[in-house]
C-alpha cells in the first residue's frame, strides 16, 4: 500500500457513517460491492471484491496498490462509510485508448487526469 492509503486505513474510523469517493472503480462495480455487503454472508463479498479487483488492474497501478484499494472497501463497509465513484466509465483509461488509439491515448487520460482547470472535463473539475 502507498503511505498515503495507509494513513486513510488508519484514520478511516474517523469517517464513520460518512461518504468515501474512490478513483478507478465505476458505479456498477460499486453497486455490486454494497449488494454484496448487504447479505448476512462473506462469501459473496470476497467473490465480488475478486471481480473488482480484476477489473481495477487495468489502472496501471501495482498489484499492491490494487489490493490497498479493494482493502478499502473492506475498511468503508466495517465503519458504515458509503462507497462512491469518483468517475463514469467514459472517462476511463479503456476509454481513451478506444478513442485516440494506445499511445495518443494514454497521453490523452493523464492530461485529462492532470488538469487543474474548471472546463467540466478535465478531473479536477468533474471531482470537485
């Protein structure tokens, strides 16, 4: 895990029965996890929490990364705290490299995930 997601392991608490909005997952994948999270069992829980993980691996992130972000989840659920997605599939990496190609593409989704100006669709301004 980074040192960043660490410390909001640590401090998660903190935001009992608050709202977590969380890069790289899409509702429906989020929607399937508070499913999941609503049966008395664990079972389903940890398939669903499989199939996000898989699908979040396309990030470009490290595996342990990954799994820090699925930990999470996990985390959120245990103090009543709402999972949100920051974004909506167009705005995805996939996306991008459907649209302008592999290279162009990815330049693409990192100026669009760098931008600092309010224009409604660059990160900063969809995020904030």
């Amino acid at each position: 895990a980074t040192v960043q997601q660490a410390r909001l392991a640590a401090d998660l608490h903190k935001y009992a029965n608050g709202s977590l909005w969380l890069e790289f997952f899409y509702e429906e994948q989020l929607a399937a996890v508070r499913a999941a999270f609503a049966t008395p069992g664990v079972v389903d829980d940890e398939a669903v929490l499989a199939q996000v993980k898989k699908a979040v691996m396309s990030n470009g992130w490290s595996d342990a990364f990954n799994q820090s972000l699925v930990d999470l989840l996990r985390l959120a659920h245990q103090h009543s705290i709402s999972i949100h997605a920051l974004d909506s599939p167009e705005w995805s990496l996939d996306a991008f490299t459907e649209r302008y190609g592999t290279f162009r593409g990815r330049l693409k989704y990192l100026a669009n995930r760098a931008s600092q100006e309010n224009d409604g669709e660059g990160a900063t301004s969809r995020w904030a």
